[in-house]
C-alpha cells in the first residue's frame, strides 16, 4: 500500500462514525410514528456512548422525558441516563435516575429487575448497605434466577459483616450463572479474608469446587 492509499484509508475510517451519525438522525427525523422514534433514538444514543458524546446522549434522552407520554419509555430514558451516570462513578445522580425510573411504576419486569439491582449496586457504592440490601432482595424477588441480585445482595450483606450471609448470596450468584467471575472473585477473596468460614459453612469450598457448584445444599438467609 502507496502513502497515498494509507491517507485515503486514514480518512475513510475517520469519517465513518460521521457518516453513521449522519444516518442515524436522518433515521430519527424521519420517523413515522413516536414508536419508531423512540426506538431510533436509543440507537442513536447507544451510538453516542460508544463514541464518547456522552452530552449528546444526555440531551437525547432528557429531551425525550420532557415531551414522552408513555410512562415505559419515560422509565426507559432514566434508565439509561442512570446507566451513564453509573459508568462515570457518579452514583448519587445514578441513583436520581433509578429511583425516577421506578416512581413510573414500569410494567416490565426485566426493567422493574434492573432498576432495582442498579439501585442496590449504587447504594453499595455509597456504602448504604442496609438500604442496599432491601433493593437487592426486591430484584431477587422480582427474577431470582440471575446472578447479579445475588452478587449485589453478597456486597450488601458483606458490608453490614453479616459474612455468612454474603458468601450464601455469592454462592447462589454462582449457582445462578457457573460463568459469572466477578462472583466467584469476591467469593473467593471473603474466604481469603476470613478463612474460619470455610470450616463454619462448608458449602461454600463445595460451591466453588468444579463438580459441586450446581449440588450445593445451602441454608436459607
């Protein structure tokens, strides 16, 4: 390849998120209905967080709530505004969004279960266990078969030194998905931590072993 070939490949690969960006609005403006707007819309602002034109992504979306009628798109748009504070460690103006989210009473599950977990993840962050633990336990009520409720309630249980509690919680994280590292790490580092808990509850070095995660009896916390 010529220097002048390696130039023009430079510009092409500059100029494609422009020309993506460029699509996708016109796809926005020229929406038919507020259902293919909004659906043109998150793709617009799944678009801006991952070229980092977070502001962008905000307006969109705080645009939106000013003007939505449906209450699940509205819930939607919190959602992800708290999703963007969350990747920014900014936990207080995360939980804002949550909780807006859930003041609108969404009828979907799946996003009644996030909203909950995400609250309890940011309320852990704040070290607000006792208050974490409650949203922790609502999203396990909600779908107890995902990992990430258990996860987050380990986290919960474990800053308020309830330890035998935490490792029940990662162990049911890790029962509830074999793949889920982020479970096993922190199960893994409580009982580095406190290695009596191997003796005291047993199920946990079983739980962990390759062969016995799935037939763990473990007690109800």
């Amino acid at each position: 390849m010529n220097p002048t070939d390696k130039k023009n490949t430079g510009l092409a690969v500059q100029e494609q998120p422009l020309d993506t960006e460029q699509l996708l609005l016109e796809r926005l403006k020229n929406s038919s209905t507020a259902e293919d707007y909004f659906r043109w819309m998150l793709f617009v602002v799944g678009f801006y967080r991952g070229i980092n034109k977070i502001d962008a992504a905000t307006e969109l979306l705080e645009g939106f709530i000013k003007i939505a009628r449906d209450v699940e798109q509205s819930a939607h748009c919190y959602l992800a505004l708290g999703q963007i504070a969350t990747d920014e460690q900014r936990y207080e103006d995360a939980l804002k969004h949550f909780s807006a989210a859930l003041e609108l009473a969404p009828k979907k599950r799946k996003i009644r279960y996030v909203l909950e977990n995400n609250i309890g993840y940011c309320l852990n962050a704040l070290a607000r266990f006792n208050d974490g633990e409650k949203h922790c336990r609502r999203a396990i009520e909600i779908d107890w078969t995902r990992a990430s409720g258990y996860r987050n309630l380990g986290i919960s249980l474990n800053g308020q030194g309830n330890l035998a509690g935490a490792a029940w919680a990662l162990v049911e994280a890790v029962r509830a998905d074999a793949s889920d590292n982020r479970a096993v790490t922190l199960l893994q580092k409580l009982l580095s931590l406190h290695p009596i808990l191997a003796i005291q509850c047993p199920w946990i070095t079983r739980a962990l072993s390759a062969d016995g995660g799935n037939d763990a009896e473990l007690p109800v916390m």
